[in-house]
C-alpha cells in the first residue's frame, strides 16, 4: 500500500501497452461522441473536410469540429477538443 500520492506517480512509458490497445486498431471502428451535441457515432461516419495540410472530421448530426490532423515537418498533429471521448 503507498503512503502517500507520490507513490503513484509512474513514468509515461508504463502506459505504453494500454495506449497500444487504444491506437493501434481501426480508428474508423471507434466510437466518438461530439462535446456540441451529445451525439455518439463511428469515426467512420464522420465528415471529413480535407485540405493538402490535413483534414477535419466534423459531426455528421451537428457540423462541430471533433477532430483535426494536421502533418507538418515537425510530426503529425491530432487535436481532438470537440469530441469527449474515444470508445474502442
């Protein structure tokens, strides 16, 4: 048993296997629900609005942002402030 908050504190790399479980599969098969309208829906269903500097998938039942992926020279970008979570 830990004595206090700080025993619980791990590095990041400790959550490799869990996040590995969520990023590796078919992110089309996700399930993601909109933070504008409550809506739950595949990641599949979404609509893309894309660019040659990368895309945003808005909610097909209310048009909010859920996701934008930006590729730049410094690495690849994913924002995800309109969506409250990700279900796989």
């Amino acid at each position: 048993m830990p004595n206090n908050v700080s025993d619980l504190l791990l590095d990041g790399n400790v959550a490799a296997r869990l996040l590995q479980r969520i990023f590796v599969p078919d992110i089309t098969l996700a399930k993601i629900r909109c933070h504008s309208c409550d809506r739950v829906s595949g990641v599949g269903s979404l609509i893309l609005h894309a660019s040659p500097m990368g895309a945003v998938l808005k909610c097909a039942d209310c048009e909010s942002d859920l996701m934008r992926a930006v590729d730049t020279p410094r690495g690849l970008w994913l924002e995800m402030t309109g969506a409250r979570f990700l279900r796989f």
